[in-house]
C-alpha cells in the first residue's frame, strides 16, 4: 500500500457487487479509485444508479467493499467512526431531543462534560444562524433549518471527513442556495475534507473545488474536473458566479454528458 | 418602486372579509360552516367539510332519554326489562350509601381498574423487552415468532377456560389473563417500533461515535416510544373489555361480577348502572391516555 503515510482520505481500487437474491449480480462500482487530500472539498455527481450512494457508504463504513478499500491517514476503514462525520438529506436528526441536544449528541456519546460541549455547541449555534434556536424542538424548525442543524451536529464532533449525501436535496431552490453559501462558508473556516453527493449539476460545480462525474453499469469516474468556482464564491457573489460564462459553459458540458449516458440507459433497457 | 402604485396604476386595497358571519353559537352547534368551508364549492367528499353536528347529538341524547322516560314512565317496557329513570336514581344512591354486596361501589371500579393497571404492567414489563429482542435479533425472532404469531389472533376471553383449570378462579388467574391479554399486544408494538426506526438515524449515531448500546438507548428505544404508547392505550382499551368479560365469569368483586350478580337478583337497575359505569371508565382511560401522550410523546408522527 503506497498510502500507508498518505495524509487524507483514499479510496484504493474500490469495487462492489451485489448478488441478486434470484441468481444474477449488480456491479455497483467498479475499481473506483480517488484521493483527497486534507481540507479538499470534492462533489460527485452522476446518473441515478451510478453508484454514487454506495461510495459514500462504503467511506463511510456502512458497507464493506467487494474488493479495494478505504483509507483514512493511512488506516484502513472498517466501520462508521467519529472521524468520518455524515450529513444526510433530512429526517436524520432525533426529533426527540431539541436543537442543543441534537448538536451535542456526538460529544455526550463520547462522555464529554456539558463544560467542554456548551461552548462550542453554542459557538456553532451562532454559525449556522440558529443562535437563538437551542431550546426549540427540532419537530418545530423548517427544512433548512433542520438542515442547519444536521451541519452543527456533524461540526460538534470534529470529524476529519464530512460526508454529505443530498444535503440540500429535499430544499427548495432558494434554501437551496443559500445553504450552498453555508457549507462554503463552513468549509473554509473549519479546513474540512468533504465528499458531497448531488444530483445538482450546479451544486456540484459551484461548491466542489474538485467534481467527479460518474457513469453507471458498472458505476465508475467517468471525468475528473478542477474548479475555481468554489474558491472564487468565497469573495464573490454565488449569483455572479453561477452566471459567468465560464460556469454556464462547464454546466452545459456536464448536463450533456448526464443527458447521454441516461439516453444510453434507457436504450439499453429498451433494446 | 416603493409606495408608488402597483403596476395597473391602482393602489393596493385588501379586499373586506365577508360581511355576513354566522354567530359562534350556530357554528358550535354544527348548522353554519365556517368560512373556509362556506367558500368551497366541493363539499361533499371533503372530509374537512363535515362539521360537527352537534345540534343533531343534543336531538339523540334528549331523543333516548326522552324514550327511556316514556316508555318506562307508562308502563310500555317492564322494570324487568329496562328501569325506570327512578328506579335507578334510587338504586345508585343506595350502591353509594352501601355498597353492592357488603362491598362500597367505588371498590368494585377500583378492583376493576386495578387488575387492569396490573395486567398492563406486567405485559409491559415483559412485553416490550421481548419485542425489542425479536426487532433486534434473528435468533430471538426466530424463537418468539411462533408464538407470537400463534396467540395474536386468539381473543384473550377464549383462554379464561385453560386460565380456570389451572389457576382456579382468584386474583392470579384474572391478572395472568390481562397480562397475556396485554403481553402480545405490548411484544408486536415494541417489536414495530423497532423495526420501524430510519436506517439514517442509527447511521448518523454511529458516525457520531455512538456504541452498540448507546444506539440502543439514544436512538431505537426513544424512536420506538410512540409505538410502544400506542400498544399501551390498545393494551388497556383491550384489558377493560377482558376484565368486565372475566368478572362475569367468576368474581366476587369488580364491575363485571356487579352486573352479573345483580343480573341473578333481577336487578335490571343494577345492571344497567354497571354499564354506564363501564363505558364511563373506558372512555376516561382512552382520554387519559390521548393527554399522556401529548404530553410525554410530541415529537409523535414529526420525525
């Protein structure tokens, strides 16, 4: 292993096949190999049943891959951990405990103190905006909120890695971005690796500073981009960016590129 | 563009709500709609657009009572039958003043509410860790599903006979009937609630560096608390029915042995206090169960 001393987070020739409960198998992925350094912050992007769910899962421990593996600093991944936070589209917070209790559910699991949890979870209460929201019932705020909450709650653990699968999917479109300005915000002053997961072409290109675009059957990268789009909306405008020939450019490229592989798919389907 | 008129060069002006608006009486007795009704134009099929109708359920009540009055009061029903309004006035302050049998009335319902309480606790009890184990594990699914599935659809009434042969007729025998009356209700509750919970919540623990037991005790049981009140209020709704069932059988306290008793004696009176305090007191606990729950469980039904 060459990423034995390899700071960040690697996914080694990573492949996974199901087999069908009536004979017949699914190659989800198929030697999908990627690395992230420290603080990269990288969006995946695809088809459905591309297999993009099931790389995250498998980084995040949930699954174990058929063959390859996932590294963390030099360590083998084997099963979900603190280091490697999640962000899941909605519904994954505890609605039976409020929005304090949400945040601080990592820190309290690892048998933290209230003195050691309290004021971060309220300096993080302040970040997401929801600084007077810490007594409300999570049942009671709106989806982006809840959202915000998701956020703070991975944050409050200090993970190395964020995994984000559909954050911001079930929003709608203007939530939607402005959110996208938070988890750009977040991400430069916490130095986070992040993986997100989108269907998105936009999302994807406005925050990814790297994107990979995959194809399915067997879900593989199909293109690697670099953006400079997700460093330039720290300074400038995300409605200026989005509208720079430059985005629209890339965005009409990569749409295309999504369009034709689902053409091929249901030709597949259909022949 | 502010203050400045809107595009068609009026001002804005908010239209006047309706001018005509029935009076809170006739919309609390059910004869006028509401205003978000009055202006639908489908009403039948809405279910939203059926109001209370509460006026009708004033004509019911004084149509019954009405009926009991005359037909007792001139003589059409025999006392035997049905008793006159009177007649059971007089019958209810002698239960209060002595008690049915040598036992106060008010000991006869808290007999029957006790062994109820009883009943439901210990299926509790026993129930719900049972159903956790069958959510949580194949082996314990395995052993339990059988019977489970074997004692779901037998009424609780249909053991009373197995439960006398071997218990004979005393306190025990009662209480293990509510108890296996409650035991299966409590074990698929638990069990739903188990399985019920959102694979992205026990996921999100994990990543927060939550341990086995700690998703257990911070996710699964809290997620799975409405179920397991809902398997409660069915548990006691289920258990008064049985209890009323087996006191009728063979008690010598309790509603159901009053009315079965007084039934000997011919004391239609009797009987018919009986059960009013029988429907009384199963609609108390469905009550009181609904406000514990609103109060205990409000996060029900917004995950």
């Amino acid at each position: 292993m060459d990423d034995a001393d390899h700071n960040g987070l690697s996914v080694d020739k990573v492949s996974m096949v199901f087999t069908l409960p009536g004979g017949g198998s699914v190659h989800a992925l198929n030697n999908v190999s990627l690395d992230l350094a420290s603080g990269e912050l990288m969006s995946v992007l695809g088809p459905s049943g591309c297999g993009k769910t099931t790389l995250l899962n498998i980084i995040a421990g949930f699954l174990a891959p058929t063959e390859g593996g996932v590294f963390l600093n030099g360590h083998q991944v084997t099963g979900p951990a603190a280091e490697r936070g999640m962000v899941f589209q909605q519904g994954a917070l505890f609605e039976w405990l409020d929005v304090r209790k949400n945040i601080s559910f990592g820190p309290r699991m690892m048998g933290k103190s209230k003195k050691e949890w309290g004021p971060k979870v309220d300096h993080l209460l302040d970040i997401v905006g929801l600084g007077d929201f810490g007594d409300k019932p999570v049942y009671q705020l709106s989806g982006g909120m809840q959202q915000r909450v998701a956020l703070a709650r991975c944050l409050a653990n200090d993970p190395d890695v964020i995994l984000m699968d559909e954050p911001l999917g079930a929003l709608d479109a203007l939530t939607r971005e402005k959110m996208q300005g938070l988890v750009l915000k977040l991400w430069k002053e916490t130095g986070k690796t992040i993986v997100l997961i989108t269907h998105s072409v936009e999302e994807a290109l406005f925050l990814g500073e790297r994107l990979i675009v995959m194809a399915p059957r067997p879900g593989r990268i199909h293109r690697e981009y670099r953006l400079p789009f997700a460093e330039q909306g720290l300074t400038i405008s995300p409605r200026e960016i989005k509208a720079s020939a430059d985005f629209v450019e890339k965005r009409e490229e990569i749409l295309s590129m999504i369009w034709e592989m689902e053409e091929e798919i249901m030709g597949r389907a259909s022949a | 563009m502010t203050d400045a008129p809107n595009d068609n060069g009026s001002e804005t002006k908010l239209v006047a709500a309706p001018q005509e608006q029935p009076s809170a009486l006739m919309m609390w007795l059910g004869l006028a709609d509401n205003s978000f009704t009055r202006q639908k134009t489908v009403k039948f099929g809405d279910p939203t657009a059926v109001n209370s109708g509460r006026l009708y359920s004033f004509i019911t009540v004084i149509f019954l009572l009405l009926l009991w009055w005359v037909t007792t009061s001139q003589g059409w029903v025999k006392p035997i039958y049905w008793p006159s309004f009177e007649a059971v006035g007089n019958r209810l302050t002698k239960l209060y003043e002595q008690g049915f049998r040598n036992v106060a009335l008010w000991e006869h319902v808290y007999i029957s509410v006790y062994r109820v309480l009883t009943g439901v606790f210990f299926g509790a009890i026993v129930g719900i860790p049972l159903g956790f184990a069958m959510g949580l594990s194949s082996v314990a699914r395995g052993l339990f599903d059988p019977i489970v599935e074997f004692m779901r659809p037998i009424p609780p009434l249909a053991l009373i006979p197995l439960i006398i042969l071997w218990l004979g007729i005393d306190e025990t025998a009662k209480i293990t009937l509510l108890f296996l009356a409650a035991l299966f209700i409590m074990i698929i509750a638990a069990r739903s609630g188990v399985s019920g919970v959102k694979i992205s919540k026990v996921h999100a623990a994990y990543s927060l560096g939550a341990s086995k037991f700690q998703v257990l005790k911070n996710v699964i049981l809290p997620n799975a608390l409405p179920e397991i009140f809902t398997g409660i209020r069915t548990a006691m709704g289920v258990c008064w029915g049985t209890v009323v069932a087996a006191e009728l059988v063979a008690a010598e306290k309790g509603v159901g042995s009053m009315i079965m008793i007084a039934k000997n004696f011919l004391q239609t009176d009797t009987v018919v206090i009986g059960i009013i305090i029988i429907g009384i007191i199963g609609y108390a606990i469905e009550m009181l169960m609904r406000l514990l729950e609103r109060w205990l469980i409000p996060w029900r039904g917004k995950g």
